[in-house]
C-alpha cells in the first residue's frame, strides 16, 4: 500500500470537563454527571464521610450544560443544552460547577505529553489539538502485515503518553488530512484510535450524515437534507456544477472536495488571536437602575478577568467592546477604538463605560460581556509614546452607567 504524504492527528479528549471532575470525585465514575451548576453545586462531604450532591432536578435558572458523562448523554443530556431542559431528561443526573482553573491545567497537560511524541501541534481549543505526524519516527512502517501499523502504534503512544500525564482517555483520528482526521476521531469514541486512507472513504465516511463534516452548519445541512442529500455519499455524487447551482461557487466546490476527503490545509502551530473576552449569564434578568451595584460589580470582575487574560497571554488592545443580552434575547454590542493599547482593569472598565452611554437600557439585562481586540503584544503597548497612553487613561468622572 502507498503510503500517503501526510499522515494528520485530530486529538479530542473525551468529555475532557466531566472526566478531570471524575479524577476529582472517583465515585461517580459510571454516573450521569452534568457540569454546568453553580459554586452552591459544588459536593459538601458529611461528618460521616459519605458525599452530597445536588440533583439536576432541583436546578432553578438559566445555566446551560457545560458538558455531560456519557452516561448522562445516554439520557439526552448534551452540551449548550439549557440546564431547565437537561432536568427534564435526566432529573436524578448529579450537578457539578465547572471549574475551569482545573481545566486549562489538565489542557496544559495533555498537550505537554503530546508534544514529547510528536512536536508539531496547532491548538484548536482547550480539548482538542491537531497534530502533523508526517515526520515522526516509524509512523510509515508497516507492522507485520499490516501497512498502517506504524501510524496506529504512534497514535496508540500518544494516547498511552496523554494518559499517564494526565489520568483522561481520549479519541485520535489519523488520516491524510485535517478534514478526514476531525471526523475520523468520532469514529471509535470514546478512547478510541480510527487509522483511515482515501480508499476507505466510500465504507467508512461516505454513509455518514452530512453534518458529520466539520464545515457544515445547521442551515446548509437542513437545505442538503431538503434537496435529498442526507449523507456525505450523497453530496460525493451529486453533479459539482449543480452543488455550484445551488450553494454558490465557493461552498458548492468545497462541499464536492470535502465530500471526497480532500483538504490541503497545513497545521499551524502558531496563530494570533483576533480578540479575547468574557461574559456571564445571569441567573435572574437584572435591572439598570434596580439592580446598579450589582451590574457594576459584575462589570468589574468581567474587567479584570480580562485584564488578567490579557496579562497571562502577554497582549493589549486598542479596541473595547461589549455585549448585552436584554430579554426577549435582544443583543448590542458597542465598541470604543482607543488611541493606544492598554492592559489594565481600569482603562478596561473607562472604556466600557464610554460604550454603555450608548447603550439604550429599556428592557432587563440577561447576559453581559466585555471584549478587547485590535490586539498587540504587550511590549508594542509599553513602547507607545507616554502621550498616547495617558489619553487612555481613566477621567475622574465615572462614565458608567453601572
């Protein structure tokens, strides 16, 4: 068998939130297990040593599910699924609160024991990595008689590596490509290994649903389904002209090429980010004028999250925007372009203010959130001339309306 020129990793760590909360409370392993809940959710161990969680069938709000143990998806429990929903679908589930500190650690982790097998990795997220095996010791050799034995043992080596840094299970798809390897790792969940060529597309991608491929979304998977294309075999033999016809040259070619696994994009081991923020939902739609102090005290730990994010990643930005949610899910954003980078909460929270002054507040807020892009690296914001910055700076008066 030829082997193929690149042979491309797709890692997903399988339910990676509930699984590190599973390290954590040993148990549980086997239960329904959702995370989503609030700090109140958090397990309270009694005097006699046992442990007391909370139920999903007692959650009041508007929390959404953060993730969920594959016994709690067993029961229709599934990630962004309102918290509400999810109680009425699995009301014994058990409640966790997310604790992504723990999270971002366990990601550190697992992508350090990576990298130890095979260096060339591009970050896709807290949980999942792409990773260029082309070059890796051994991965073409064959295995007795089978040609792909090289690329399963190296797969298997990475899988065996994360596991001892790190106690978690996760999913690899190895294939030529970025495209094929995504799908492929969705194969044998969980803790499963998929090895797949170009020859074994028609068996094993092709029946799929075409929402199976990473690329399309809720809208074009319900027009291929209406025009009878239901699986990505489907798509593959469709006319390509007629794919044009109907999506657009762009999207109908790309449709026709990711229908046959074909992809030539490269793995990026570096890429900058666009923007940075945080957000919070509500438990209760809160008031301007009623609810003020607790708005702003809420503005003010979004602020400095942010600003510690920006700290740890070694940015600043010029451009300072928000985003509220009032309710009937109305959403405004406003942004305020300054005239040179900043870093700190209180620049921030100016910034902020000047962007809520044109802000209309006719309806109760449910969800709020600050975002900084423009972005530069910190050392581009300290060489900034000291006239620049000191227009950034906060004035006397609070510009805030909360």
């Amino acid at each position: 068998m030829q082997q193929p020129p690149r042979w491309i990793a797709h890692l997903d760590m399988d339910a990676f939130y509930a699984s590190v909360e599973l390290l954590r409370y040993p148990q549980l392993k086997g239960e329904a297990v959702v995370i989503g809940g609030r700090r109140a959710d958090a397990p309270r161990q009694l005097d006699d040593g046992s442990w007391q969680y909370a139920r999903l069938r007692h959650y009041t709000g508007r929390g959404v599910v953060t993730t969920s143990t594959y016994a709690a998806r067993d029961l229709g429990v599934f990630s962004a699924m309102g918290l509400m929903k999810a109680a009425l679908r699995a009301p014994d589930a058990i409640l966790l609160p997310a604790d992504f500190e723990a999270y971002r650690k366990y990601s550190r982790l697992f992508k350090a024991a990576v990298a130890e097998v095979a260096p060339v990795i591009e970050d896709r997220g807290i949980d999942e990595i792409y990773i260029d095996l082309s070059d890796v010791p051994g991965v073409r050799d064959a295995v007795g008689h089978d040609p792909l034995g090289g690329a399963k043992a190296v797969a298997r080596e990475i899988k065996n590596s994360v596991g001892r840094a790190t106690g978690l299970t996760c999913s690899i798809g190895v294939t030529p490509n970025k495209l094929l390897s995504k799908i492929a790792s969705e194969l044998d969940k969980p803790d499963g290994i998929s090895v797949l060529t170009l020859e074994d597309i028609p068996a094993r991608i092709w029946p799929l649903a075409v929402r199976k491929i990473n690329g399309i979304g809720p809208k074009a998977s319900d027009k291929l389904v209406k025009l009878g294309l239901e699986t990505v075999g489907d798509i593959a033999a469709a006319d390509p002209a007629w794919l044009v016809a109907q999506f657009g040259e762009s999207y109908g070619q790309w449709l026709h090429a990711a229908s046959h696994g074909r992809d030539s994009r490269p793995v990026v081991t570096h890429s900058e980010p666009v923007s940075i923020s945080r957000e919070t939902t509500f438990e209760r739609d809160l008031h301007a004028v009623h609810d003020r102090a607790l708005l702003g005290g809420i503005m003010d730990e979004l602020c400095e999250s942010l600003s510690r994010d920006l700290a740890r990643k070694r940015y600043a930005g010029k451009t300072v925007g928000i985003k509220l949610r009032f309710e009937g899910f109305v959403t405004v954003t406003r942004d305020q372009t300054l005239k040179a980078p900043i870093t700190s909460a209180a620049d921030i929270r100016h910034a902020v203010g000047l962007c809520l002054k044109r802000v209309k507040f006719d309806k109760r807020l449910r969800l709020m959130g600050v975002r900084i892009g423009n972005l530069v690296h910190a050392s581009e914001a300290l060489a900034a001339p000291a006239a620049a910055r000191a227009e950034t700076m906060p004035a006397p008066d609070n510009l805030s309306l909360f």
